[in-house]
C-alpha cells in the first residue's frame, strides 16, 4: 500500500476515533427524558412538582454536551453556564456558554466560574445539578483559595506545565489551590443532588484527577502537593509566593483539607463516565480490521516524556517491519494516553504529539510503507493551531536533503516549525471532544519488499 494511501487510511481511523468520543453523541446516548422524569446511564431521576435542572460545567468539550442536554431534555432545563476553551463553544438556547483562557486560567475563567456559583447557589436545595466535565475544566473552572492571587495561579501553571510533572501530579497541586476543584464544587452544592456527565481525558478515568475533580472526593493531600512542588524543583522559583504559604499552612493543618469519600453530601453525587480513550480505540481499531488490518490496541496507558514514548513507538514498528510482530503487515497498531514534555530555557513552538512525532521519524523504519499519526483528540497540542503530526519512515530523510535537521529541531522542542517545513502538520479544528491523544502507527509491508532499504538502525 503506498505511503500516501497510508496516510489517508490514519486520517479516516484518526475521524472513526473522534466520532466514537464525540461529546454531543455520547452525552445524548447517556440521557433519555421520562415525562416529568429522567434517565442518567439508565438511573431513573424523579423529578419534584418544584424541582429543576441547572446545567453546570467546564471543559474542551462541555458546549456540545451542553447542546446534547437541551435537545434531550428541553424545558426540563431551567438554566445554566459552562465554561469552555475560546473556539470551542456551539450556539446554546437555555444555557450560557463563556469562553476563557487555557492551559493557563485567565480572568475570564475566574468571572465564568463565579457565574457557575451563583447558579448553583440560586437554586432550591430540592433542585438537581447537572453538571458536564470534560478535559481543560481544571484551567477553565478556576477560583483560587482566599489569600491567593490568579497571578500567582497562572506562575505555577506555567512551571508545572513547563516541568514534565504528569496530569495526576499537576492536579493534585490545583486542587489544593482551589475553592472548586477536589470535590469542592460538590461540597458548595449541598444539599442539592448533583450528577456529572464525564468525558474523561486521563489514563485510568480517575474520577478525582478529570478536570481536578470538582465533585468527586480527593484522595490526595496537601503533603502530596508540596512533594510535587519539591520533587520538580520548583520551591526556589514561588518563594514569597502566597502559593507556598498556602501549601504549607494546609500541610500544617491550618487549612482544611479537600472533601474525602466519608464526607456525607458525597451521598448525593453520582459521576458518570460518558466517553474515553478506550471507546476512541477501539473505533478506530474496529475500522482498521474492516479495512484488512491486522490490528492491535496495544495501550491506552501511553505516558512518560514524549521524545521517549516516539522512541517506542518507532522500535514497535521495527518489529513489525522486520519480523512481523507482534502481527503481520499490513498491521495497524493504537496506542492512547498523554505524554509529557520536559521544556529548555528557550523553548521552540510545538506539544507533545509533534514532539513524538519528529522523535519517532528518526528512528522509523526507512520505508514508505510506515505511517504514525500522532494527535490530541480535541484538536489542539499546545499552544499551536494543529492537532498533532504525520510522519513516515523517509520523513527524516527528505527533511535533511530539505536542508532540515530533523534532531536540531527536537533539542529545540520546535516541532511546529519542522512540520510546518515538511508539510506534515494535522490540522482538525476543534473536534468537541476531549480524550486524551491517540497513536496509529501502520506498518503495510515487510522489509523483504523494500530492498532498497537500508536495515541498520544507526545510519538511519
């Protein structure tokens, strides 16, 4: 199969994926109406002669669940507001859609957030909180402890963003930060029932790590935040910064901790997961064995520095090429899940799924006939325009008979600029949905058909 069929194949199984996770369908197939009643994952919600719904929420994805919610439930829904990355809202009928800043919180995600506060707290304590989360919530939906400026939260979120920690870890730190993050959202809603539509963007759908968790207990600590911000280093760049002071106090037991499962008004919270990485995997690999593939999904666990994860992938596809495994071209193997990047003083222009991308084009095999398409599932890999890359395994040998170093520009973490160079950038728009980043890597011959194919690695 040549190289350009290939690439057209990743597109169509990249679209299969993003259609299996998309947020308005899986939050419709989550809810039917009852008459005055509803269903939530098959969970039947009586309603009250003087009972309401109000919508809540925040995430890459919460406008077109939004969307799903008034076209299910209709007058059901007396009103609401979520809070949504600039670009990514729909047209909204009941419910109010605000934009605000990501990854790093702004003041728009402050006033939105305290718009969401004053639905929840308008409401009667006999009326039900909907609430829809999905992946970006943790920036969206901010409101900073008492005694710590928004200025000092977007410092630490730029350190944590730009140190390598992983999402548990940076989570972990937001939430003892913040007055709605690690359940506290839940624990501000009381009395009231609330339930939450989930689309998860975290390895393990850990329900305190999505979205910081607003309302779902937390386990972690304040001792757990403060070894964050130690084991990355990071003491020296916030002292005198009310952040610490904040930390610390908590770990001394002058603040009170985050909400724990034994806290009663957990009782009244039920989180529903509606979409994951897994469904978009098996999507796209349902689709792949229908087009003839040998096709594994062989992780939706993908974690770590990126560059590495590319040196991963890249020796998977080794295998296949030379020995045909772990299965036979023509093969198609998934991997799911978020890599991080470690950034330089100096950081070039790109994210995570462009950095696997030009690492692992340095060490694919040097066939036409291997593909690996590297993308976020919502459309944007950093602070860029593009989802993510397209390599294949002459991609690093064109680019140097370009004039272009492919390693330069990874030392330099400017990704962006080499595939805006090569041609190989993806772009999707917003997708509307929000489930962490997917790897398809397609192997469509063996070795034995490229004889002009050198077979050592290091020359490569």
């Amino acid at each position: 199969m040549p190289s350009q069929e290939l690439r057209e194949v990743a597109r169509e199984l990249f679209r299969k994926a993003l259609q299996a996770a998309d947020a308005y369908g899986a939050t419709v197939r989550a809810l039917r109406r009852d008459g005055p009643a509803f269903l939530v994952a098959g969970r039947r919600i009586e309603l009250g002669k003087f009972s309401r719904i109000h919508v809540v929420g925040a995430g890459k994805a919460s406008a077109p669940m939004a969307a799903a919610v008034e076209d299910v439930f209709g007058d059901l829904v007396a009103d609401g507001v979520v809070v949504a990355k600039e670009g990514h809202s729909v047209p909204l009928r009941r419910i109010a859609v605000r934009e605000a800043g990501h990854p790093v919180p702004d003041q728009r995600g402050l006033r939105a957030t305290e718009e969401v506060l004053r639905v929840i707290d308008a409401s009667s304590p006999h009326d039900v909180i909907l609430c829809l989360l999905s992946g970006g919530a943790s920036a969206l939906l901010v409101k900073p402890v008492s005694g710590l400026p928004l200025e000092e939260k977007q410092r630490l979120t730029q350190l944590l963003l730009a140190c390598g920690a992983s999402i548990e870890e940076i989570n972990c730190v937001r939430k003892h930060l913040s007055a709605v993050k690690g359940g506290r959202l839940a624990q501000r809603a009381a009395p009231r029932q609330v339930i939450s539509l989930i689309v998860s963007d975290v390895i393990g759908d850990r329900l305190d790590t999505i979205a910081s968790g607003p309302t779902a207990p937390d386990p972690t600590t304040f001792d757990e935040a403060l070894g964050v911000i130690g084991k990355y280093g990071l003491e020296s760049k916030l002292e005198g910064l009310s952040v610490l002071e904040v930390l610390r106090k908590g770990a001394a037991g002058k603040r009170p901790e985050t909400p724990k499962p034994s806290e009663p008004f957990f009782r009244r919270v039920s989180n529903v997961i509606v979409a994951s990485n897994r469904l978009a995997l098996e999507a796209a690999a349902s689709h792949a064995r229908e087009l003839g593939f040998r096709t594994l999904v062989l992780t939706s666990c993908l974690r770590g520095e990126a560059k590495e994860a590319g040196k991963f992938i890249a020796s998977i596809a080794w295998e296949v090429w030379q020995s045909g495994s772990p299965v036979e071209p023509p093969a198609c193997l998934l991997f799911g899940g978020e890599t991080t990047v470690r950034l330089g003083e100096a950081p070039g222009k790109g994210g995570r799924n462009q950095e696997l991308a030009l690492s692992a084009c340095l060490e694919l095999p040097p066939s036409e006939k291997v593909v690996l398409l590297c993308a976020g599932t919502d459309g944007t890999d950093g602070p860029t325009d593009a989802a993510g890359a397209m390599v294949g395994g002459k991609t690093a040998e064109r680019a140097r008979r370009a004039g272009l170093e492919p390693l330069a520009y990874l030392e330099a973490h400017d990704s962006y600029s080499f595939f805006e160079r090569t041609g190989e950038l993806l772009r999707t728009g917003p997708t509307g949905t929000n489930v962490m980043d997917l790897a398809i890597l397609l192997v469509g011959g063996r070795h034995e058909a490229d004889k002009d194919c050198v077979h050592d690695r290091s020359r490569h």
